[in-house]
C-alpha cells in the first residue's frame, strides 16, 4: 500500500498519519521533538494548550481500544480541540449505512480531524482519499497493515531511554510479527532512524514471509535474539486474529518465547523492555518482567499522550512557530 503521497502537503508538512512507511527521518524527528515540547505539558497542573481551539476532532473507532482512544481522547482536550467518540459498532454501521455516507454526515457537522480505528487493512488511507481538503485523517489502527502513532510512542520511549542515536542500537521484536500491524510500523520507524540492528524474534508461522526484505534480521531462538540487546519490544498473541493451528498451544509459546528474568539477562544489563499493551501475563511475559525494573511499559502510554498532541498538532497546523507550541 502506498501511503506516502497522500499523507504530506506539498510544502512538506504533514496533512495525514496514515503510515510510517514512506516518510521522512526528519518528519518523524519532528514528531519526537514536538513530542518533547508537549510531554512537560502532561506533567503540569494545567494540562491544556490552545493550539486546536475550535477544532472538531471525532474518534471513529470500528474496534474496540481502550489506550489507544483514551490517549487520543486526552490529548485532542490537552490541544484544547472539541471530542466526540464514535463507536461505530454501536451505531449506524448495525443499521446498514456505508462508511462513505457515515463520513459524509460527520463532516456536516464540520469536523477538522478523524482518528480511525478498523479492522480491515487500507481503512484510514481509503477515508483519507475521501475527505474534504482541510480534513487531516490519523491511523490508529487498520488491521494488519499499520499502526503509525504506536510506532512513534515507541520510538519517543527509545528515544527517552538510550538517547537520540538510533545507530547504535539493537532492538529486538519479539512475538506475533504476523498479525502485528505495530510491528510493521515499528520496523520502517526503526529503519527510517538509521537503527544499527533490527531484530524479529517469533516461530516461523508467526513471521510473514519476505520480511528480511525490510532490512530486519529474523531470529527462531528467543535467546539468540536477545543476546545483547538494548531495546525488547514484546508484542500480543493475536489471537483474534489468527486462523487455524498457528501454535503448539499458549503454554508451549511461553516456554520457547516468553520473556522470564532469566532470558532477559542475555540482554545487556541495561535493556529496556516495552509492549504495546494489551498484555497477556504468562503468555509473552512474565509478571516479574512485565512489572520489573527494566519495564517501561506504563510510561509508553504516558507518553502517547504527548506523541498524539505532536501528531494532532502537525497535521493540523496552520502557522503554529515554535513559540506557539511551548507557550
Ligand atoms: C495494539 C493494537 O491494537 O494494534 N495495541 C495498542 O494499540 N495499544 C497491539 C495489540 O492489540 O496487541
């Protein structure tokens, strides 16, 4: 899927977030520094800024999510925007009404910005094309495909935990790379910051085919892929998701790829160990990792507070400066 064109103004600056592939070191660079600028935000007592004032943003979630819509939530108010939350499984979708006339009558309602949520792959990017020009459209989840601000929340917490240089790192993603529209999104972030090592780690049903070719190195082993590593992101058991006997069972999985204190000392001493979140304990992780010293877990969603804003906020953009944003 080519989402490249669509989602960058011809001056340069952002219009969608529909995907991480395709784009530019310097405008994910920009979305972590503006991220920056927004994360002292969220740690104050009066957690708003004015940038999106009058603005109506929609939350349009076709599946469920409880961080992901949250988050987005509390940062559209910490912009100053107005929210309305759609579930569209409860609405109008049961009644029979096409995504397209769905759209249209919630942009009569002159909304600025939409935050989607499906479980078809190419969602996001299909209501991109459809939308008026000052409508900007941000992914927050198509099927298998993508999930472009789980990716930057990641990369903001890499980037908080071991510095901004990408180039000496090793991370190393482990789990259900097949189902995973983090992963994907996570590998051409980590690509595009120039990561030293990007490593796979999953059993062989749980690899997509020809994924070397984006430059990551699969490992089988779970040990073999920790070995010194400074970054483990642990991904989900897509289980909704799966179709027929991909696995053994969950209890076989844990003992072959289920993070345990003991594999994580392979890793260097100073390893950072993330999930996107939902976790399942004693499935990819034990709750001795999960809530460990080295687990960073609950400050990924902290910051996909301030990752949202940095989002919502370039998109959106008219003129803002600098000062704008720190004000
Ligand atoms: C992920 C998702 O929904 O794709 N979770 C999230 O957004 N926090 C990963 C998952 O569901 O496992």
């Amino acid at each position: 899927m080519n989402t490249a064109g669509i989602q960058v103004r011809a001056d340069g600056r952002l219009r969608h977030f529909l995907s991480t592939e395709g784009l530019t070191r310097e405008l994910l660079t920009e979305v972590l520094d503006t991220a920056e600028s927004f994360a002292g935000v969220t740690e104050q007592t009066v957690k708003k800024v004015p940038l999106l004032r009058g603005k109506t943003i929609v939350n349009l979630f076709f599946e469920a999510s409880t961080r992901t819509r949250t988050t987005f939530e509390l940062a559209a108010k910490r912009l100053s925007a107005d929210v309305l939350n759609i579930n569209v499984t409860a609405s109008s979708a049961v009644k029979g009404e096409t995504l397209l006339d769905t759209l249209r009558n919630l942009q009569a309602m002159h909304v600025d910005m939409f935050i989607v949520r499906h479980t078809d792959s190419g969602t996001a990017h299909f209501i991109a094309r459809h939308v008026q020009p000052h409508v900007s459209v941000i992914n927050a989840g198509d099927g298998r495909h993508a999930h472009p601000t789980q990716a930057m929340l990641d990369m903001f917490t890499i980037r908080r935990e071991k510095g901004a240089d990408f180039g000496r790192l090793t991370v190393a993603i482990v789990g259900d790379i097949a189902h995973s529209r983090v992963a994907r999104s996570q590998i051409h972030a980590l690509n595009l910051l120039n990561t030293g090592d990007v490593r796979i780690v999953a059993p062989r049903t749980l690899i997509p085919s020809h994924i070397e070719s984006l430059g990551v190195r699969v490992f089988h082993d779970l040990r073999e892929g920790l070995r010194d590593a400074d970054v483990v992101i642990m991904l989900r058991l897509q289980r909704e998701r799966m179709l027929g006997a991909l696995l053994p069972g969950e209890h076989e999985y844990y003992q072959l790829y289920g993070l345990t204190e003991e594999k994580l000392s392979i890793a260097r001493p100073d390893v950072t160990v993330m999930h996107p979140g939902p976790i399942n304990r004693g499935v990819e992780m034990d709750s001795r990792v999960a809530d460990g010293p080295r687990s960073v877990i609950l400050q990924q969603v902290t910051y996909g507070i301030a990752v949202r804003m940095a989002v919502m906020s370039m998109a959106m953009q008219e003129n803002h400066t600098a000062q704008d944003i720190h004000a």
